[in-house]
C-alpha cells in the first residue's frame, strides 16, 4: 500500500488530488448554474465523456434531493469496509458536495444486521474458551462510533439487504430491530400518517412493514463475506455469534476429541490456539501438559499445511502444531459432519477416504462465501462475488454510482488490507460521480461537460498477496511479511499477542486501518 495517511491508514495522495479537483470545479462552476430543474423530470443528459467510465448517469431518481427528502447514499455493511467508507463520506465527501446552486442535498444510510463488528481477527483465540479475548472486545457497538458525527446527516438501521433492483436503484431491506422499524419511519416522508406515527412516542412501531424498500441515489456494497463457521464471522445479528460461541465453549471444556477441518491460517490457528490453551497450564520456559489431554485432529485437504505460504513456513507452522501434540491428516477431505447424529451430543465426521471420525466437537475453518445472495445473478460473478470494477471499484453493469468495495467485490482478496487499499478509491470516484451529476443538473443543455470531462478517476492497484500472519503457539507462530519470513516471535508480537484487539476502536471510530502506522488516539 503506498503511504498510509496519518491519521486515517488511507492513501493520502488520492485526497489530496480530489480536494484541489473540486475546489477548481467550484470555481468553474459558479458561473453556470441558476437554472431550476426538477430532478424526477429532467431530460436525457448529454454523451458521456470520452475518457474515464460510464459517467453517464440518469439524474432521475425517486427521491426528490430536497431539504426533506434527501438523496440516499446507501452504504451495506458495517464492518471494516462499510464503516472507513461511512466515515470518509461523512468526515470529507459530505463537504465537498453541493458544488451548484441546484445541487441536491444527501443522507447517508449505513445498513448492517448487526449492531457490533465482531473482531473474527481474534476468533481462532475467542473460540476455545470464555475470557481469552474479553467480550468487548470482541464485539463492538457501531453506533457509538457515529457520535462525533453528530449534526451530519446519517441514519443507521439494523437490517439485511435482502434483494436489490439495480433498474429501479433500490434495495429491499429487512428491518430486524423494531428500532429499525422506528428509525426507518423517521426517514421517510412520504406518508404524513406514517410520519404522524414516528412522531408520536406512543405510537406503536409494529406499524411499519418489517420490509422496506430503500431507493439510493448511490450505493456502496460492503456485505463482506461469511465463514462457513458462525464461530468465525458474523451470520446476522452479533447475539447469534455471542450464542455460538457461548455452545462451543461448553462442549469444548467437556470434550475429549476435538476435529478441526482445513489447513489454511484460520484452520492452523485454531488448532494451535485449542492445543495451547486447554492442553498446556503452563507455557515457558517449558510447557506442562494437563493430564489428559484433549484429542485434537487437523485435517488439511491438502498435502501441506497454509498451501499459501511458501513451504519452509508451512513446515515451520507443521512442526509447532506437532509440537503442541496437534494430529495432522493431510489429503483427507470432510465429506460430511452430522453433529449430535446419535443424541449424545457426538460429530459423525465423513470422510472421503471412506473412514469416520466420532468425536465431541468439530471446527470448520473451510473457507467463506460471499453475503451477496441479494444482488441479482447477473450482478455477480461464479463464485458469487459481485462483478467489480477492479480498476475504478464501480459495479459497472449496476448503473450508474454503485461501488463495491472489501470481501465481497470480485476484485478483492479477502484481507482486511484489501479494503483499506479501496476506500480512497471509492471515496473519489464516488464524489466525482456525485459532482458529475450536480453538473448536469446545473447546466443540463452540456454547458458543464468540459468541467465533468476533468474529473479524473482514482485507480485501485491491487495489493501483493504477500503478507500473512498466523499465531500458531503462545508465544509464536509464522509470517510473511512483503515477502519475507518473519521470526516466531515477532509473529507473536504483531498479532498472537492480543489479536489486535486494541486497533478496534480505530476501526470503529474513525474507519482506520488496523494495520496502519503510526498509531492513532483511539488506541
Ligand atoms: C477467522 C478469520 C480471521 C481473519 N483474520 C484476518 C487477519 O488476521 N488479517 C486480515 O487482513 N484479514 C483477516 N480475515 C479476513 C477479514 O476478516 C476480512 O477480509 C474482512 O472482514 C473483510 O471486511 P469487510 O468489511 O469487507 O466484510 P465483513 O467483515 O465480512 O463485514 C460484512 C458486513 O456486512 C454486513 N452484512 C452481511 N450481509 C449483509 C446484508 N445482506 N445486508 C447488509 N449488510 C450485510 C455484516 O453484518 C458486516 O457488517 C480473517 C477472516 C476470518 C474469517
């Protein structure tokens, strides 16, 4: 990543850039405006420009833009992408916007199925037993992130994208909070009973449809993705992931064999966290088993161990899950795990070898899928990620203003660095495209297509999928970092320490990067 901003993790050259754009654009703008249009009716705008992308937007939209009625822009998703995005709208973008006279006014709406991120950088850690990474710090509220913001327009609604229509620009949302429910009555104005109703303490907010269909006039997708475990990622709320792991934590502590199935980093980390923490009391100078140590297998898929990482640290994380008293199988796939098959509560564990496992807990780390099950087919590539720009981050065949950015966009390598890398990215090209469409508005005979035409695109440079840590041990683990081998320790260091947990109310707060340097205030 090229330099890291000081205070956000973001790229600083590409804010830079896009503040002197649009100061020179409100300069050149001033003079062409005056002319009152009605956005639900205004005509077919000019050709687009020859270079750049499709900024070619329709400028009708089912909002009006007014004072009352704001434009949305819609952000889904709360976790590391969706909040460095929320934030940079509201922190910079916002300001930058209403650059004419006819400019319409915005909202932003941040949509998530959860109230908290859950950390799942720390989950191989968080799984094994309650109090190894403490609850707050695992799961950490969203809104309150949102309070320095106060006085900006924005709303936050705990809901699940649930289908989107990239014709008419709206999202279908299911509300799951009946704060939800209030909070979306709030924000709409097109029903004065409705409103009646919101503006009464009294008033029942059942009355709202649980359902709600939300038009954007820009949207950002950030749904992430989900791990097949609900121990390892969000699967909606962050209560059901408090309640999975509060059911492992107790068949763990009684279990007497434990399956963990796959070999990349959270597969190794997990079994290396299990290992360490119930098997060994003590862990230097010298490690002391319990008496009856727990039965743990790791089954790989693979003939190696992290098949990512270049063999010598595959080797190295092998031989330190050896160590530990970890069995390893390599070349053996999960055909199936039936869990409680005979009611006592046992994992039958299929293989494709045509042996089974019976044993009292069983750990998928086999990988994510994409939370894009809303967007339409065509909208998503054949893994189910959605069809990404990997140059601009626009979800070009969705119209115009629609970006997606972190696990969930095609381009993406699902590392939390992935997204950081695309937040400038988004947050310029969405602003041009926003100004593009003021201009339009304020001139919309084509007197401001020279001005549109300068609006430049800022480019996403994909990341060298070269750095990876994996803390395997308590005091070690293996790494790459920009390619180079890094020594156990400093693997423990980096992350095994506390899983850098204290980086979280960056996250939150101000949408930084956890990985960034120097450090911010939040820590
Ligand atoms: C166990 C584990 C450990 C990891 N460790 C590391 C690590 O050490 N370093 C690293 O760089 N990466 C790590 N990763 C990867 C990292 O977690 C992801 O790259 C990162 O979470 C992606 O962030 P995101 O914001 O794109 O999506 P996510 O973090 O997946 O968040 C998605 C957000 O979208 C919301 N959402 C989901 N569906 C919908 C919907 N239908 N409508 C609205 N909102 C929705 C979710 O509630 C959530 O708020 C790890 C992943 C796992 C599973």
């Amino acid at each position: 990543m090229a330099n890291i901003d000081r205070d956000s993790g973001l790229s600083a050259p590409s804010r830079e850039t896009n503040y002197s754009e649009h100061e020179k654009l409100l300069n050149t703008t001033a003079a062409v405006q005056a002319q009152s249009v009605d956005n639900n009716t205004f005509p077919a705008v000019n050709p687009p420009p020859k270079t750049g992308h499709t900024r070619t937007g329709s400028v009708t939209t089912n909002v009006s833009g007014t004072l009352n009625q704001p434009l949305n822009i819609v952000v889904l998703g709360a976790s590391f992408a969706g909040l460095s995005i929320a934030h940079a709208f509201l922190d910079t973008t916002l300001a930058q916007l209403r650059t004419t006279s006819a400019a319409p006014n915005y909202r932003l709406i941040l949509i998530s199925p959860s109230t908290h991120i859950y950390w799942n950088i720390g989950a191989p850690r968080a799984l094994v037993a309650l109090g190894l990474i403490k609850q707050d710090d695992l799961f950490i509220p969203i809104e309150p992130g949102f309070q320095r913001h106060k006085g900006r327009p924005y709303t936050i609604i705990q809901g699940r994208a649930i289908t989107w229509d990239s014709n008419a620009r709206t999202v279908e949302v299911e509300l799951l909070s009946s704060a939800a429910e209030k909070r979306y009555s709030q924000l709409s104005t097109t029903s004065s009973a409705q409103k009646r109703r919101s503006d009464n303490p009294l008033s029942p907010v059942s009355d709202a449809p649980r359902t709600q269909t939300v038009p954007y006039h820009a949207l950002i997708i950030a749904t992430g993705s989900s791990a097949h475990s609900n121990l390892l990622s969000l699967h909606g709320p962050h209560t059901d992931t408090i309640a999975a792991l509060t059911a492992i934590h107790s068949k763990l502590a009684t279990a007497k064999s434990i399956v963990v199935c796959g070999g990349g980093t959270s597969g190794i980390e997990t079994a290396g966290q299990l290992a360490t923490y119930l098997n060994y009391t003590r862990h230097w100078p010298v490690r002391r088993l319990i008496a009856s140590p727990k039965k743990i297998i790791l089954l790989t898929g693979s003939d190696r161990c992290l098949p990512t990482f270049p063999l010598k640290q595959s080797k190295k994380a092998e031989r330190k899950l050896q160590s530990l008293g970890v069995d390893i199988r390599h070349n053996v796939r999960v055909t199936s795990a039936k869990e409680d098959f005979d009611l006592t509560g046992q994992v039958k564990v299929e293989l494709d070898d045509d042996t089974t496992l019976i044993v009292d807990a069983y750990i998928p780390c086999t990988g994510v899928s994409p939370n894009a099950a809303f967007a339409p087919p065509a909208l998503r590539d054949e893994e189910g990620y959605v069809k990404t720009n990997a140059a601009t981050c626009r979800v070009d065949e969705a119209g115009s203003r629609v970006y997606a950015l972190g696990d969930v966009a095609s381009f993406s390598q699902n590392y939390t660095l992935d997204a950081y890398a695309a937040v400038p990215v988004v947050q310029a090209n969405l602003l041009n495209d926003l100004v593009a469409h003021e201009l339009r508005l304020a001139s919309p005979y084509g007197g401001n297509q020279d001005a549109i035409d300068a609006l430049k695109d800022e480019i996403y440079v994909r990341r060298d999928k070269d750095s990876q840590l994996c803390p395997v041990t308590r005091f070690g683990g293996v790494g790459v970092l920009t390619g180079l081998a890094l020594p156990s320790l400093m693997v423990h260091k980096m992350k095994g320490s506390d899983y850098r947990v204290r980086k979280a109310a960056r996250v939150v707060v101000d949408g930084g990067n956890p990985y960034a340097k120097p450090f911010s205030k939040y820590e």
